[in-house]
C-alpha cells in the first residue's frame, strides 16, 4: 500500500505508481488514474493511506456519489449538487461546503474525491 519505486519504462516525469495490493497502479504526479479502468475500492483504500486520509462511511457516500453522478451525466459533479446531495440526505449541519472539505482536506471533495473516485481532474485544473 506504499508508493513503489519507479520502473523506467512506468513512469515519466508525471507519472507515479501505487502499490494496491502488491500490484503497480499507474497515476499521475496527484494520484489521478492514468488508466481509469484500474480504479477499485483496494485502491481508495490506498491512495486513501498514502494521503493521510482515514477513510469513513461518510467518505464512501461521496465517493460512491461522485461515481454514480458521472456515470450518468458524463461530467464530475460540481460542489453545489455535492451540498445540495448531502444537505438533502444528511441535514445543513453535514451537508455544506465547510464540512465536505473538511471530509477532503486535501483539496476538497471535487479535488481529493475526484481522485479517489478514480475520476479526471476537474475543467480547468491543471
């Protein structure tokens, strides 16, 4: 579940690779997939512990969410159907904005779930 060392014909200088569960998962420099086929729930769980993020009920709602939301629109959700989602399902104290980044420290659920999700970055990010 740690970052293996780079082979030279895996990776550039935008690619890493994350061991999940003993087998090399090639992403970018951020932990987007570069191949959004080897997403899985092993990976969550390893992208998860290498960024310092203990994962909870809550974290694999959103996930499971951001996941559902693309698969039917095509396009990652944006934070406002994120907090009009999870206002509506676990109330104004859980569901705004302040709360959702705290879940995602690391920038946020459209950034850090994005990622976990298995998602692209979102339009505009570079």
């Amino acid at each position: 579940m740690t970052e293996a060392p780079p082979r030279p014909e895996l990776k550039d200088a935008f690619t890493r690779v994350l061991l999940v569960q003993g087998r090399p998962v090639l992403t970018d420099s951020e932990g987007y997939l570069r191949d959004l086929s080897d997403w899985s729930e092993d990976f969550v769980r390893a992208l998860a512990q290498q960024e310092g993020l203990t994962l909870t009920d809550e974290h694999w709602q959103i996930i499971r969410y951001l996941r559902e939301f693309y698969a039917e629109h095509g396009v990652q959700a944006q934070v406002r159907a994120m907090i009009k989602h999870f206002t509506e399902r676990w109330g104004p104290e859980r569901g705004n904005n302040h709360y959702l980044h705290e879940l995602f420290p690391r920038g946020g659920p459209q950034k850090q779930g994005n990622r976990l999700a298995g998602l692209l970055r979102t339009k505009g990010e570079h």
